[in-house]
C-alpha cells in the first residue's frame, strides 16, 4: 500500500517538474520509509490510547526511535515482520515497565547492561543501510551519548517519574538485544557464506 502510494507520489513530483526523472526511485523509497514510520507510529498511539497509557506510549515511541536510528540492530525481512516486531516490544516494554515500578535495582540493571552493550557494539550497520567510516564514528559517539543520557534520565526519574525511567530502561535493554540478534544474523551470514 505505501510503496504503491510513493510511487504515485513521486511520479506526480516528477511529471510537475518538483523532481528531477532519475531521482523519482529516490524520492519513492523516501516517501515508502516515512508513510511506514508514520502508520506504525500511529498504530502504536491508538494502542496505547486503547491501553490508557498515551503518554507512556509517547515515552517509548521516542525514546526508541531516537536511539535506534544510531544504534542499528536487527531489522525485520517485511514490513509486516517489522510492524509485529515493533508491537511486540512496545507491549513488552510497557508491560515490564508497569511490573518493574517499584524494583529500582532491576530497572538500573536492566538499563546499565543496555547501555554497557550498545557502548560496545553500537551502531550495527544493516546490509539496507550501509555506514562509511566517518558515518560510523559519528553514531558510535551518538548512540554512545544518548544511552547514557538515557541511563542517568532513569537514574534520576525514579524519584520524580518512576514509570519514565522504566520504559527508557527497557528501551536501552531492548535496544541492545536487537543489536545483540543482528550481531548474530551477521556472524551467521558470514559463516554460511563461506560455506
């Protein structure tokens, strides 16, 4: 549906003269991510309007969107896939969040082994979305910066907005395990390859 929609998109900027012709795959693809980002954002809203926790659900859509695009990690094979993935952590994550209120050593865990891995492995360029050099110092010191904001926000929210530091606590935990998984696919097409 959305790359359906791009596409007559694009193809109008070009027929208008708002694009140059040769760009128009370009300009599709743009427009096929954003739509994409834009519906799954919306699906987590009414879920979370559905679920009564709205603002939890901004608190997530964000804290996991602004970290994740530094951080890499595993994407899934179809939109369906990355749609389903996402719900499924956005429910894990709240859910958690709600349990883990009042067991702030968990929460400080859960959010320092997050941090102490996306340190170390972040970013996780996706064969979608290669990283040159210069790219990847930048989201290593990115992602680096973010996660232990992160991790000093859910230090010092446990006194003022307990439920915040822990769904930002499961954000960074859950952020590293997909960077842990995509570790893994990696290692594993690389050793099918040489097969």
């Amino acid at each position: 549906m959305t790359h359906r929609l791009a596409g007559i998109l694009s193809d109008y900027l070009s027929r208008e003269q708002m694009i140059e012709k040769d760009e128009a795959d370009i300009y599709q693809y743009g427009l096929e991510i954003f739509m994409d980002g834009v519906l799954e954002t919306l699906l987590l809203v009414v879920l979370g309007i559905l679920w009564c926790r709205f603002w939890q659900s901004i608190c997530f859509i964000v804290s996991f969107t602004v970290l994740r695009s530094f951080t890499g990690g595993y994407h899934a094979a179809t939109k369906v896939r990355c749609a389903g993935a996402t719900v499924g952590l956005y429910i894990l994550n709240l859910t958690a969040a709600g349990e883990l209120n009042s067991h702030f050593t968990a929460v400080l865990l859960l959010a320092a082994v997050g941090t102490g891995i996306i340190w170390w492995l972040a970013p996780v360029p996706h064969a979608n979305k290669p990283l040159d050099g210069e790219q990847v110092v930048m989201n290593r010191k990115k992602s680096r910066f973010i996660s232990m904001c992160y991790l000093l926000g859910v230090f010092v929210s446990k006194s003022v907005l307990a439920e915040v530091g822990d769904i930002v606590a499961m954000t960074l935990f859950e952020t590293a395990i997909l960077i842990l998984i995509q570790k893994g696919v990696r290692k594993y097409e690389e050793s099918f390859k040489s097969c």
